[in-house]
C-alpha cells in the first residue's frame, strides 16, 4: 500500500489527543521524505530508514517494509518490550524495531510531532552514535506546519519509578527540564551530573552530538551476548580506566551524561506529546524511563493533557532550532 494511503486510512491518532481547534501554535512533519543509511549498533546488519511526511493527529510510526505485510508499529510507550541496551517497540503481531531512540530524541528536539518511518530492517542505524546526522537530514528537509494545535503532557503532581538505587522520576515545572546523574568506576567518565533546559533549541546545540558510550571491559561481554556487533570505536565512545579509546576523544568532557540525556529524550518522546515538567534521571535507563511512563499513564491525576498557547509552546523542545546550530565537529 502507497504511504500517502497508509497516512489516510490506518487513522493511527494517539488516544490521549482530544479533538482539534484552530488558533494554537501548530503540530509538524517534514516538508519531505528523509532516508538514513547505515549498520545497526547491535545487530550488525545494514538498514535503510525513510521518514516521511505524515498528517496532523498522525503521531510517530514505523513500518517494516522488509516483512510480509509491511506491519505498523507505532512508537509509544505501550508498544516497548523487553530488551537490553535499547529501546524497542513491539506491534500485535509481533513485528519490532530497536534502538529507536536517537532518532525518537531527533525528532522531539527538532519539535515533529507527526512521521512515518519506514525501515527494512530490525534496527535503526547508528550512524556515529548520536542524533546530530539525524537532526542534519530532518533540518535539510524542512519542516511544515500542519492543521492541529501543539498538546502537551502536564505533569501535575511527582511520579517516580525505582530499581534499587536508580530511579527516574517526572515532577512539575513550567518549561520541560532534564536532570541527570551517572557514576561508573572508569576515570574516563566518573560522576558526572547535568541539567538542562529543553527549550529553544537546546536539544540541538547541547545534546545531540554526545554518542553512544562503553567501557572496553563490557565489550567482550556484549559481544558474547549478540550484542554492540554493529558498534566501533567510529560510532561510540569506548574508555578504558582514564584513558578514552575513540580517535579524537571527547566532544564535550561530559559527554557521556549528556547522551545519557539525549537517550532519555528519545524515551519521553514515546509519550505521545512533549512533556511540561522535570525529568529526573539516577542512573537511569531505557528501560527505567519507560517504566516510569507507565507509571504516569496509569495516574490521571497526575496529569493532563493541554493545547499550547504561544507562551506554552516556546518552552518545549524544537521551537527556534536551525541547522546551523547543529554543533561543527558532529
């Protein structure tokens, strides 16, 4: 079937939206189709990634083109399953898609509410370990405005979600904040902590380039368990103690923390709409994260959905981005 069909009649909105009405900042896509080549970081295996223009009320969704039937996923918290070192969604007929979640965060930093990706493969590519070449593609391609207003999820009370001593948790705040904590025993990385408003392009000039990392000494590990067979010291940073493996080393001296964010970007994003409140993240995860989001979902008190005014929306991720703010070494 021809994707302006698929646009048209599978009528995939997100069913925490109400109906539309005029007079709001607008939803987005992109004003053209994209395409993004390259290896997954875990499989190993090439893929070739298009994403298309999409209608308003549309959300994010991939299809496997690859498969019989060409099946829909569609990227939202209530579509992730199980798995290691990434986030993958699932479809009722078992169809995945894995490691979404640089370009889930590539697509909220740069404020596209509405896309249809089309993959031939279970892994999205990783490209150099970062969202910056998927933000380059989106930015090139443009984005459109398109006939429904911005919603945004309001946290109104904290919600948190806990795993021993990690935990990630929402609370409420006026603008769309991230703060982060790690500690690993490598001296390359130690205890680094971040925060960081979202709005007004920050995903894009602070967070976008920071990669992938690893320790050397989980390499074989994940190795023996099928897993980072796509990874290099080309497309992630690898440390080992203090010293940093990857040529050229660092882009920012805390750029370990900072993926960390960008991860947790892409993670909200399956939300369905950008959040207006603190994410805080303790030696989060994938998995944490989208825990956490269950958790929220399955409060109602604990939040609400709102169409954006003017002032509303300029606090969330995407407003007033450009390409040039895409940081040169990326």
């Amino acid at each position: 079937m021809r994707v302006d069909l698929y646009l048209n009649v599978i009528g995939a909105v997100n069913p925490i939206y109400p109906m539309p009405h005029t007079g709001d900042p607008l939803q987005t896509t992109v004003k053209s189709a994209v395409t993004f080549k390259g290896v997954g970081l875990h499989a190993g295996k090439p893929a070739r990634m298009v994403v298309h223009p999409a209608s308003a009320e549309y959300g994010i969704w991939f299809r496997r083109t690859d498969l019989a039937n060409e099946p829909l996923i569609a990227a939202r918290w209530d579509s992730v399953g199980e798995a290691r070192l990434c986030t993958r969604i699932d479809s009722p007929c078992g169809a995945s898609v894995q490691t979404i979640e640089h370009i889930m965060a590539a697509l909220a930093g740069c404020g596209i509410q509405n896309a249809l990706i089309e993959i031939d493969g279970l892994e999205v590519p990783v490209l150099d370990g970062s969202s910056a070449q998927f933000v380059k593609g989106l930015l090139k391609a443009g984005i459109r405005k398109l006939d429904a207003p911005v919603r945004a999820i309001e946290i109104l009370r904290p919600v948190e979600y806990r795993e021993g001593i990690a935990f990630a948790r929402l609370e409420p705040s006026e603008t769309f904040n991230i703060d982060f904590h790690i500690e690993f025993d490598d001296q390359a990385i130690g205890r680094q902590d971040k925060a960081l408003n979202m709005a007004n392009g920050a995903f894009v000039r602070e967070l976008c380039d920071s990669r992938t990392f690893c320790r050397q000494s989980d390499i074989d590990m994940m190795h023996a368990n099928g897993l980072a067979l796509g990874g290099s010291i080309e497309n992630a940073v690898v440390v080992d103690g203090a010293a940093v493996l990857t040529p050229g080393g660092l882009r920012h001296e805390d750029e370990a923390v900072r993926h960390k964010m960008l991860d947790a970007l892409g993670d909200l994003a399956l939300a369905g709409a950008p959040i207006l409140g603190r994410y805080v993240g303790h030696r989060a995860g994938h998995m944490l994260t989208n825990k956490l989001l269950r958790v929220l979902f399955a409060d109602p008190s604990a939040y609400r959905i709102v169409t954006c005014d003017e002032s509303m929306a300029a606090r969330l991720p995407g407003v007033g981005v450009h390409a040039s703010d895409v940081p040169p070494h990326s």
